[in-house]
C-alpha cells in the first residue's frame, strides 16, 4: 500500500532538488558570464587607448606612447597585458608582458573575438582580440586581463550562493510538508470520521470535506444508505415470513395433537421433529436478522447499567438452581458496540453457562485495543472432541452439540459479522466450559 503522502512529500522534495541545481547552474553561468563581459568591455575602451597611443617612428617602425596609456602596462607581470602582432611578423607588447608573449592568431581587420588563457605567472587571462588595418598597416591587437582576483571573488559569491540557496530550499521544503501535512489533516477527518462511524457514533460521514475527496465520501453515504436500507428490508422480509408461516405452523401443532395422530405415533414424532425444526430455524434466522453488526445502529452498551437487569432476568428464569452469577465490567463502563446486539451476545453465552451450571457462573468483561469477554461456569463442561466441533468453522452447532445449541450458532454468527474471534476451553477456576470472545473495536 503506497503512501500519498510520502509521494507528495517525495515528488515536492525532488521538485525542490532540481530547481535548486537549476539556480545554481544558471546562476553560476550568469555570474560568469557578466563578469566575462565586464572585463571584455573594459578591455576593448583599453584596446582604444593603444590604438590612439600607437604611432610610427621615423624609420617607419610602429610604437607606442606609454604616457598615453595607463601605468599599469608598464608594470612587469602586473596583470594587464598587450600585444600587436604585424602582418610583416613584427611585434609590439606591453613591458608589463616582461620576456613573455601571448600565442595569438591573426585576425583579419575589422573581426574581433574574446576567450580566456593561461598567461604569465600562472595568471588565467581573459583575452580581447580585434584585426585592424591602420597608417597601411594590418596587425591585430590583444589586450589582456589576469582574471585571478575576479575568480577569488565570484567563488566567494558562488559559496555564498549555494548556502543562500540551501537555506531557501530547507524553507521552502519545510513549508512544502507543512502544507500538505494541512491538506492531508481533512483526510485524517475522514479517516476519524469513519471510526465514529465504525463505533455507531454517527450515521454517515460529514461532507464538510475537501472538493476532490467529496465525491468519494458522497459515493460512501450512498452505498451506505443502500446498504441500511436493504438490511431493513431484509428484516422486514423475514419479519414478514416469520408472521405468515406462523398460522400454518400453529394448524400443524393443533393437527399433532389431534386424536386422528395418537394410533400412529412414530409419524406423530416425525412430523413434530419437523416442525420443531421449521421452528427453530425461523427463530435462528430471525435472531440473526436483527444482528445490526459494526456502525450500523449507532447504540452504545452501557455494561454498568444492562449487566445488572441482564443478571436479574437469568436468575429469574433458573431460580430453581440458587445461581451465583458473578461480573466485572470495565471502568468504562459504556462501550462503542451496538446495544442490542451485546445483549444477545452476553445473553446466549450466559444462558448457555446457566443452563449447565450448577451454582455458579462468572462473566468478565475487559475493553483495551478490542472488547474481551470471558463467561465460565461450573457445570460438566465438554469433552475434548466436542470442543473441537464447537471451534470449527462452519459447523452447526445445533446439529453438533446436544445442548450448546441455538444460542451459541447465533453467538458465533454474531461474532463473525463483527470480525471477531471465540475459543472454547476448559475453565481452570471452575472446572465447567469457558468461553472467550474477543471483538476489534
């Protein structure tokens, strides 16, 4: 099962990545690039000082005024070089330039270029180059920077980037899961919603939801609609049923008693068997049907208050036997499972115990992550085989078991709608049958 918030979270964080390292390329490159053109353009207002600085001499030969041009060309290795390479192979260059020469092309007059190179001293100049044609002379003239001081300050800029950069995206992210931590919280709403729901607290879940997650919430409270309106049909089907089968059912007892029967008793038996039968299906089927199951009716069981009259009815009915029906209930006394369903869940397994004890019987009831009851009594208890026919799955205890019947089929089917669990045992207190039921709350 994927996570939609991890994948939000993931897809955001990858998304943040790659701009970052966008930026951070296109800053860089933009850094570099207007520096390159800063100098470039520096270099070209120089490459015009030579040129007005540029002469020939008496004997023809080409020279440059110094006092014209900056100082700093006059300076060895001071990071500010020219050079004018002649087509006749002459070669003039700044006295900055010392013994050193810069391996330049020719270019043809009036094309121009720049790039950067490795120059004196180890210095990375960056390079202006032009062709020109002046005084009948064609020569081209470079003109040089070290780049060295500017380098030492864009990587200053490119460090501060990155952590300026960083911060940034750290915030951006952190605000990013803040987000759709919010957005995802309306989910846990529905989430919350329908665990209230699962516990009867309400009836259908809330439409005060996101956009896009209302029409899975509507499309919910429909099905679940349908789901309450078909199980009300279903009872009052049975309900119905149960009513018309009970006319001929109570013809068919009168005709059992009549004399017309009493010469013929095996087919009496036979015949009251069959209705007894009838009967008690009808009975089985009707009891089922009014199982509400998880979420359904929206009751609560109020153990404090319905153990006492539950306790009260079955000692009234097996007075003859002097019970001693002993319970302890949680401190929460009022659990999250429909009302009636629980009294015929504690019912049927408290009257099975009464109907087998002979004086004492205990019922135990425990709520953490899921409801636990416990009811054992003091009775015979079951052989080893029966209570392997009790557990299996499936198996009609009514046909299996003589005495552990209706009730405990209707107790097991109960159980299973509610997804839950119920072991036969031995009972290590007092000797008779114990029952544990363990439902998912």
């Amino acid at each position: 099962m994927t996570s939609l918030k991890r994948q939000l979270r993931f897809g955001l964080a990858s998304g943040l990545v790659l701009l970052f390292g966008l930026l951070w390329w296109g800053g860089v490159k933009s850094i570099h690039s207007l520096t390159d053109h800063f100098v470039a353009s520096r270099l070209a207002h120089d490459a015009e000082t030579v040129l007005a600085a540029m002469r020939l001499d008496e004997s023809e030969r080409p020279a440059v005024r110094w006092r014209r041009i900056g100082a700093i060309y006059d300076q060895p290795l001071s990071g500010h070089y020219y050079q004018i390479n002649f087509s006749d192979g002459k070669r003039v260059s700044s006295r900055s330039l010392w013994d050193q020469q810069l391996e330049i092309a020719p270019f043809a007059p009036g094309s121009q270029g720049q790039w950067r190179m490795p120059g004196p001293a180890g210095q990375e100049l960056l390079v202006w180059v032009a062709g020109y044609n002046k005084q009948g002379k064609v020569f081209t003239l470079a003109v040089a920077e070290d780049m060295t001081p500017l380098n030492q300050q864009v990587e200053k800029f490119e460090w501060l980037f990155v952590i300026i950069m960083l911060a940034i995206t750290l915030l951006l992210f952190v605000s990013q899961q803040w987000i759709v931590g919010s957005a995802l919280q309306r989910l846990d709403w529905v989430r919350q919603d329908m665990q209230r729901l699962a516990r009867g607290e309400v009836q259908a879940l809330t439409t005060d939801v996101p956009l896009e997650v209302g029409p899975l919430v509507e499309s919910f409270n429909h099905l679940l609609g349908l789901f309450q309106q078909r199980l009300e049909h279903s009872r009052k089907g049975l309900g119905n049923l149960s009513h018309a089968l009970k006319g001929p059912l109570s013809l068919l007892q009168q005709q059992l008693e009549s004399e017309a029967l009493q010469n013929h008793l095996d087919l009496k038996a036979s015949m009251q068997q069959q209705v007894d039968r009838v009967e008690q299906l009808m009975e089985r089927e009707m009891r089922r049907a009014r199982i509400a199951g998880t979420g359904i009716s929206g009751g609560h069981f109020d153990a404090a208050k319905e153990m006492p009259a539950l306790v009260g009815v079955l000692q009234q009915i097996y007075r003859d036997k002097s019970l001693s029906i002993n319970y302890q209930i949680p401190e929460k006394a009022v659990l999250p499972v429909d009302r009636e369903d629980m009294l015929e869940l504690l019912g049927n397994l408290l009257d099975n115990a009464c109907k087998w004890s002979e004086g004492k019987v205990n019922c135990q009831i425990s709520q953490s992550d899921s409801l636990d009851i416990l009811v054992e009594d003091d009775g015979p208890g079951v052989s080893e085989e029966a209570l392997v026919q009790l557990a299996e799955r499936g198996v009609r205890l009514d046909e299996t078991i003589d005495g552990h019947g209706l009730g405990l089929a209707i107790t097991k089917d109960m159980i299973k709608l509610y997804g839950g669990e119920i072991i036969f045992t031995h009972s290590a207190e007092l000797g008779g049958l114990c029952v544990r039921v363990q439902l998912p709350l």
